[in-house]
C-alpha cells in the first residue's frame, strides 16, 4: 500500500507535557507534569455557565464569539492591559489559547517563513508553526532569571523571519519579561518590519510585585501586535478551551473565518458563563491568584530544594524547572520515569522544551494544584532526601 500521512507530521510529537499524564494516571501518581489547574473554579463562572445550559443557550455561538464575552473581553483589556481593542471586529474568542496561535500561524505564515523563539520554548509554540511548515528558530536564555543576549536575538534574525513570539509570563521557566527586554525585542520588530506573537495567559500569575506588560501597549507597535490570551488559568478552567485573540481590524477580519474553518466556534455555555466571571469579579480576586500562588511556588520550591532537585525559582507562571541530574538516567524522560516510579510524582521531562541535550538535567513541575494535592506531592518529593 503506498498511502501514508502527510509530510508535515514527520516534525511533529506528541507533547511529553500530555505522555506523562498518561503515565502519572497508569500509576495512580500525583501529576505535577501537565499544567492541570485542579482549583476551585469561582462560583460566579460556574453558576453562570449552568445557568446558561439550563436556559437553553447550548447551539453555536458567532463564528468570532458570543457578544458577551467579547464585550467583556474588550472591558478587560482596556482597564487591565491598558489595550483597545473593539468587540466588534479585534477581539475572536478561540478554542483556548492554543486555538489562537493555530489561528494566527494559518493567517499569517506561508512554509518556510520563520518565527523566533525563546528556550526554553512551550512545545505547543513550536508544533504549531511545524504543522504550518513554518520554521521555529531559537534564542536561547540563560538561568537564573532567564535572559537573553540581544545580540543573539539580532542574529537569529534571517530575510525569512515574519515574527517573534513571546510568551511573558512565560511557560516553562516562570520569566516575565522586563521592560526594559521588551524594548529590546519592540526596537527589532520595528526596524525589521515583523509581527509580534504574545501568549499572555499567565498574565495573573505574578510574584515578587513583578508587573505584566503588553506588548501591544508599546509605542507603534499595536498594529503588528497579535495578543493571544485564555481564561483557562485565570478562572482554573483548562478543560473549557477558552482563549482568545486581539489584534488591529486590518488582521483579525482573517482571524474569525479561520477559527470557524477549524472548530466553529468555542462552547456557548461555557463563553457565557466567562463573560459573566469577568464582568463580576474584581481586584480582589485577581491580587488573590497572585497571593495564593506565590504560596504555592515557596512550598513547592522549598521542597524541591529539600529533594537535593534544587528549582530555578519561577518569576510567575506556575511552573517550576528544576535541576533533577542527581535522579537515575542519561535523558531526561528517563530521569522523570525514575522519580515517578520513585515517588509517585509526575513532572514534565525538560527535553520538551529545550533542544538537544541541555534539558536532560532539568524537569519542569507545576504548582497549579489544591493545596491538599500540592501538599502531598511535596511530601512524595522530601521523601527523596
Ligand atoms: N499549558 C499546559 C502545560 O504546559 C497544558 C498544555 C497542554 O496540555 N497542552 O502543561
């Protein structure tokens, strides 16, 4: 038989982030691989989306999203992020980020044309472009805190590249991006005329008194700018798919017809229930994430530390990357299967988000768990001491 899959899917794997989810729920372990988010989801979210079920609100949506939520997520930008951007027509609520960025890689890349990333890179980014044969190039970023060598960036650069994406907070080291970095990749983008990729969806996920900065709000820089953000982190609704994607009208009429070509549109009831999350609650609540969070980090770091698998301690985000070498292994899949079986505790082999061999000593653990959960993966970990 000479059927075969097509090409493109040579570059692609399946995520090691979901393979050890797998394996975590073959052993009954705590999964501190995937970013799961078990928190409790705000009741105003879940009552809302019931409430919509019940009231019959259960057949598509726009093809862009339900008018709610899109005002709401036009409200939000603009007092949050200091953004403008008009429900009408810049604002296409998509399956979860990850259905933004696909979006975005179908509106914008022909094969061949080259994004930049920073690595440690989230694999989503990268098989994105790969299934659009786009290319990911790489700029590297140094612990602790995760810099990177403007140079290296200005090198990286090719006559191919139409883009760099930026991932603040970022999965998987926790960086958050500066200003004073943010100026650097802005000043690129617009000496050399490319569009600018941001992943947003750790946005609340902030510690130390860090700030999140849009790019979209720096001078000139709204027009080539395609802000992808979700509410699965924000409201603890991972499974919900709920993202979204902004940008200047003269882009996004493209964005809508695409997100509608892959899936239709996003669950009515859930966008519904979103919209009404957003609209009632305030201040308190996202300090809230910020303060809980920081919480989680500090005990999920001491513990590591205590495990002699000392953490890159994470700017934001809620993942933690940490050295795990002294664990048995040559790779870092290896080591990770070793403190499954060892301790029962999942994390996310840094191969997924690094090249070569340089993620072979890291593994990558989130803390976006319930305390009990978080409580007793720490546990598991100190047991290694
Ligand atoms: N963003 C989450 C992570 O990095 C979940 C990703 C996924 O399952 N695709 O773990």
């Amino acid at each position: 038989m000479a059927l075969k899959l097509a090409g493109r899917l040579e570059a692609l794997q399946q995520s090691e982030i979901r393979n050890m989810s797998i394996e975590c729920a073959r052993v009954g372990g705590i999964n501190l691989s995937q970013g799961v988010c078990n928190t409790e989801v705000p009741i105003e979210v879940r009552r809302a989306a019931a409430e919509a079920i019940e009231a019959g609100a259960n057949s598509y949506s726009r093809y862009d999203g339900a008018e709610e939520l899109r005002r709401a997520l036009s409200r939000k930008m603009r007092e949050h992020n200091g953004l403008d951007y008009d429900p009408e027509g810049e604002i296409i609520v998509t399956v979860g980020a990850t259905g933004a960025f696909y979006v975005a890689a179908l509106a914008f890349l022909e094969p061949g044309d080259e994004v930049i990333l920073f690595e440690p890179y989230y694999g989503y980014h990268v098989n994105t472009l790969r299934a659009v044969q786009a290319v990911p190039v790489y700029v590297d970023t140094e612990p602790p805190d995760w810099s990177f060598d403007p140079a290296a960036l200005e090198a990286a650069l090719s006559p191919r590249t139409r883009g760099i994406m930026v991932n603040t907070p970022q999965n998987p080291s926790g960086k958050v991006f500066e200003r004073s970095e943010l100026e650097t990749i802005a000043d690129l983008a617009r000496t050399h005329d490319l569009f600018l990729f941001t992943d947003e969806v750790y946005e609340h996920f902030l510690f130390d008194g860090r700030e999140h900065l849009s790019l979209a709000t720096f001078p000139d820089l709204r027009e080539r700018t395609i802000t992808m953000n979700a509410l699965s982190k924000t409201f603890a609704i991972t499974g919900w798919r709920l993202g979204w994607i902004a940008a200047d009208r003269r882009w996004a009429k493209a964005f809508g017809p695409l997100s509608d070509l892959v899936y239709v549109c996003p669950p009515t009831p859930l966008q519904l229930g979103a919209a009404r999350g957003l609209g009632l609650l305030g201040a308190d609540y996202y300090d809230g994430i910020r303060a809980e969070y920081q919480e989680k980090r500090d005990r999920i770091c001491t513990s590591l530390e205590r495990a002699g698998l000392s953490p890159w301690v994470p700017q934001g985000a809620y993942y933690v990357l940490a050295d795990i070498s002294r664990l048995p292994g040559q790779t870092s899949k290896q080591r990770a299967m070793a403190l499954l079986r060892e301790t029962g505790v999942a994390c996310v082999p840094g191969e997924a988000f690094f090249r070569g061999s340089r993620g072979h000593r890291i593994g990558r653990f989130c803390f976006g768990l319930t305390d009990a959960d978080l409580a007793e993966a720490c546990r598991r970990l100190e047991k290694l001491a």
